[in-house]
C-alpha cells in the first residue's frame, strides 16, 4: 500500500497521464490560427490571443484555459481580442483543428503499467478531467488507457469542475467513499486547490508540465511522474502537513 488509509486515486488527465504538449498543440496551434483567419486579426493580435488562451513561447501551459476553461471561457478571451466574435464560430475554428488530423494521444511514461499495477494492489482508479466525456474518452482511448478508469468525471459530470469539489463528491457517492479515502494527483496548481479543497487525504503533484511552486507548495507528495507512486514513500518529497 501506499498509503494505509488510501482506497482510491483520482488522476488529472493532460499532462499527468496524457502528454499534454504532445497530444493538444498541434490542435491548439491549428484552433488559433483558423480564429485569427475568422477574426481577420493581424499577425501581432493573434500571437496576443495566443498567449492569453496559454501559449508560452511555442509551449502550451497545463494550467491554461485553453486547458480548463469552458468553451465560454475561451470565448470570452477571443473576444477581448475580437468583439462580438460568435461562439458557433469559436466551435466551428474548434472542429476544424480536429478535421483530418487524429488526435495522437501519448501516456507519459509507463502510465498503463503503474494503472494495473495499482489497480492490482485493489486501489479504485478514477479520473477528474476538465474535458468533456466524448473528447475524454476518445483521448483515453487512442493512447490505451481507457479501459483502466472505473469513474471517468469530466465537465459534462458536474455543474462546477476543478478546483470545485463536486467531482470528488460524485466519486466518493458513486463508490461509497469519503473525500480522506482519495488521493488526487495532478500536474497544476488547480488540481492541488482541488485536493484540498474537497478534502483529499493525499494531494499528489507531478512535475511533468511546468515548475510550479504555488503548487508543491499545496500538495502532500511532490513526485517526479505518477510512475514513482509505485516506488517508497520515502522516496517522495513531503512538503504539506500529513
């Protein structure tokens, strides 16, 4: 066991299990440039709304909204830059960065391996996503994880998503647990606030996307990848009350 009083995990999706740079900026550079095209902004106004939707120097931040806002979310950012922008154009710009190109979905590291292994050692597995249930599962599903999820719990499943405990809620109900019984791992600041504020009894961060202080700094276990969950404890960084 990991942690004697740990009956299940809850993992973050991109850039905790799913190599978040690899598998979503080829779509989101794709996404941007059709906006702009719509928009009909100039060179320099888009390179700006790429950086306010996460954009980072020809890197995506995990912790951006285009990772974990809402489609109201991005629209709102895209109108900063393009008033009265429509939103079934927004979609539109979305669909078409998908339109003949698969999403190549990569694990990060030996991810299905530390899943069985976990799920071997009796542990519930779950996922806590800002993504939508069809995006997720076809994401799961290209880079063969999707079967080792018992609860999948995206943004279609709550009113309120991460840093918002109504994800942890519908876990722990669906499964007859309570909130001290779940570790939550994940590779931002938001998934920390998550873990804690729903009442984690294990906030687990990975350093698998960008440095993050704030973040470590909010979590029980700082590991390197969710593969070291596997390893000693001992073998952890524990920077937050036990």
């Amino acid at each position: 066991m990991i942690y004697s009083h740990i009956k299940a995990i809850l993992f973050d999706k991109d850039g905790t299990v799913i190599d978040f740079m690899h598998t979503w900026y080829p779509l989101f550079s794709r996404f941007v440039q059709g906006l702009a095209q719509r928009a009909e902004l100039q060179p320099q106004e888009a390179r700006a709304l790429a950086h306010d939707l996460g954009d980072r120097d020809d890197d995506l931040s995990p912790d951006s909204v285009f990772a974990h806002g809402s489609f109201q979310d991005i629209l709102q950012i895209i109108q900063n830059h393009a008033p009265g922008f429509k939103y079934e154009d927004m979609v539109q710009a979305f669909q078409d960065g998908f339109s003949g190109h698969e999403i190549d979905a990569k694990p990060i590291g030996q991810v299905r391996q530390t899943l069985e292994t976990l799920k071997q050692r009796g542990y519930l597995i779950g996922l806590a996503t800002a993504d939508d249930d069809a995006n997720t599962r076809h994401t799961l599903g290209r880079a063969n994880l999707l079967d080792l999820f018992e609860f999948l719990g995206t943004h279609n499943s709550v009113k309120q998503g991460k840093p918002h405990r109504e994800l942890m809620d519908l876990f722990c109900q669906t499964y007859g647990l309570e909130p001290a019984q779940v570790a939550m791992v994940g590779d931002t600041r938001r998934d920390m606030e998550f873990g804690r504020n729903s009442g984690a009894g294990q906030c687990i961060f990975v350093r698998t996307s960008f440095p993050d202080t704030n973040a470590e700094a909010l979590a029980h276990t700082v590991l390197d990848t969710v593969n070291h969950i596997l390893g000693d404890i001992g073998d952890a960084e524990n920077t937050g009350d036990e």
